[in-house]
C-alpha cells in the first residue's frame, strides 16, 4: 500500500541520532571537578611528602636512576596505550551511526586525555565537548556519547577483576572476593549486550559497538592496557626495583582505581606506594613520579598534534597569484 503523497517523510535514524545538541558541560561543575582534583593532589602529595621525611636522598637517587632511552620509550608507550584507546572509542562512536572523521575524533581525544592526567572524568567531559563543538552535525548527542564510553568501561572492568588476583598479596583480599568480582563485571557486559539489542535509538545507541565491531573495540582496550603494563614494568626496573609482569598489571590495577578519585597527578606516586610500598616507599614513589610525568610528556604529545592538526585544517586556502591575475582580467 502506498503512501499519501502528502504524508511526512520517515524520520532518518542517522540524522535523529546526529542532531545537533546544544547542551553543554556546564562550566561551573568543571571547576569545582577541577578543584577537587588539585585539592586531592596537595593533600595526597603532602601525605607522600611526609612518609618520604628523612629518606629524601634515597627518593632523589631513584628518580635519576632511569636512563634517557628508557624514559623515552615508556613515553612512545604512553602515546600507543592513547592511539589504541582512541581508535577504540572511534569504533563505539562509528557504531551508533555517527559519520564523524577519525581525525576530527582523535583531536577531540588528544586534548580529552590530557586533561585526564588531572581527573578522569573531567577528561572525558573535555573529549567529549570537543568532539561535539568541532562536530556537531556528524557526532552523536551527549546523551549516547557518554553510552559509548560505557563498553570500554566495561572491559578495562573485566580485566581488572581478572586480573585482581594479583591484588591478593599486596592488599590481603580474600580469594572468594575476586571470582564474585569476575561474576558481577562479566554479568554486566552480557547484560550490555543484551540491551544493545533491545535499545537501539537515543541514550541507547552508544551501546550499539556490543552489536557490530566488539572484537575490534576489546582487542583495542587490551593493546592499551598491555602497553600501560609495559610502562610500569619498564620504569620499576629501570630503576632497580625487581618486579614481575603480575607486579605491573597490580599497579596498573590500583591506578586505575584510584583513578576514579580526585587526586590529580599525584595518582602514580600514590598507586605505587600503596601496591608496592614493601620494597622500598621511596623507590617505588620515585616510579610512580617518572610514571606520571612521563605520561603527562606523552598526553602532551598527542594534544600538541591535535591542535596543530586543528589549525592546519581550518588554515585559509591560499590562492595562486596566477589565478587571481587571470580572473581579474
């Protein structure tokens, strides 16, 4: 049966889904996330300041103990774990029906990570308003970018509570906590699934990745995580702590917990003392700094390039002289 000639038009899923949104993060709640964050690090920092009274030179010594080549590798390092984990939030963002630029969204992503060495989530606020004022028409609403970075999530989750067995000595957590945890974040992601499938317009459509290019999207989470991995372990025995593989993934594990607190910069030094603290406080603080600010160095780095990227994209053409000649003649 036809249609009435006059009758509207089906609305277009991609155009309901990338339609401009004015909303916006608004500018007080950044501050506020902000100065908590620096709030969080003086105080963490003072803390630290005090545990290292009287071993300041032993602290002194590890920092300068790490030679130039590795430092810069444990930056390149930082730069893949963010290129990775970049590429994996493009493919949860493509998945929703965006039609939005990978270098457009890697932009938006550089400046986003950067601010994330002061808090996380005001990190992912600043990717995500960028990514909405350099693409309001070809990006999802805010509503379902926030959904897409809820797959992500949820692996970075999976892996730490696979992996929290190595928590076990560090932190004294009892055996049975961990397969609960496994249960709780493994049942979520099945849960994911499961609505992907049910929901699939608005809010619910940043879940769509769990549908089409999942694989893709986890396999990306966990080069990014593996890279993070290798910076700890590179930095820890650069500088003669003895570590394992399984002592990386700890500390990796704490930071990323911790890292759901405002606690600014000061997050590295922190999760190494707190995880590895028996094997010296003032060298594993030492590697928890040059963790740190190597991956400042790194964020640094990207966001450089996406603002030079940014400038040379909206740069004016210039046109020939030759051509202006001729059409003015």
């Amino acid at each position: 049966m036809r249609a009435p000639r006059n009758a509207p038009a089906p609305p277009d899923r991609a155009r309901t889904i990338t339609r401009v949104d004015h909303r916006s993060w608004e500018p007080p709640a950044l501050r506020r996330r902000a100065a908590f964050s620096v709030l969080g690090a003086v105080l963490v920092t003072g803390a630290l300041g005090v545990e290292l009274t009287g071993r300041r030179a032993q602290f002194s010594t590890a920092l300068h103990a790490a030679p130039i080549w590795l430092l810069s590798l444990t930056i390149l390092l930082q730069i893949v774990s963010l290129i990775a984990r970049s590429e994996a939030w493009n493919i949860c963002v493509r998945a929703t029906g965006a039609t939005v630029g990978r270098r457009v969204l890697f932009r938006a992503a550089g400046v986003g990570y950067l601010v994330s060495v002061l808090n996380s989530s005001l990190g992912l606020a600043t990717r995500i308003a960028s990514l909405r004022r350099a693409a309001p028409e070809t990006s999802p609403r805010v509503a379902a970018l926030l959904a897409a970075e809820v797959p992500i999530v949820g692996v970075e989750a999976v892996l730490t509570a696979v992996f929290s067995f190595t928590l076990v000595g560090p932190l004294g957590l009892p055996w049975w906590a961990l397969g609960i945890a496994v249960a709780i974040t493994v049942a979520a992601m099945i849960a994911l699934r499961r609505i992907s499938d049910r929901c699939r317009l608005g809010l619910w459509s940043g879940l769509a990745v769990m549908r089409n290019g999942r694989g893709r999207m986890i396999a990306l989470v966990v080069l990014a995580a593996g890279a993070q991995v290798g910076r700890n372990w590179l930095v820890l025995r650069g500088i003669g702590v003895h570590v394992s593989l399984l002592d990386a993934i700890a500390l990796l594990i704490a930071t990323f917990t911790l890292g759901q607190l405002p606690i600014g910069p000061s997050l590295g030094a922190a999760a190494a003392v707190l995880i590895l603290g028996v094997l010296g406080v003032p060298t594993v603080a030492a590697a928890g700094v040059l963790l740190t600010a190597t991956a400042t160095v790194g964020s640094l780095g990207y966001a450089a390039w996406a603002v030079t990227d940014h400038l040379l994209a909206h740069r004016p053409a210039v046109v020939p002289e030759a051509t202006v000649a001729h059409s003015s003649a």
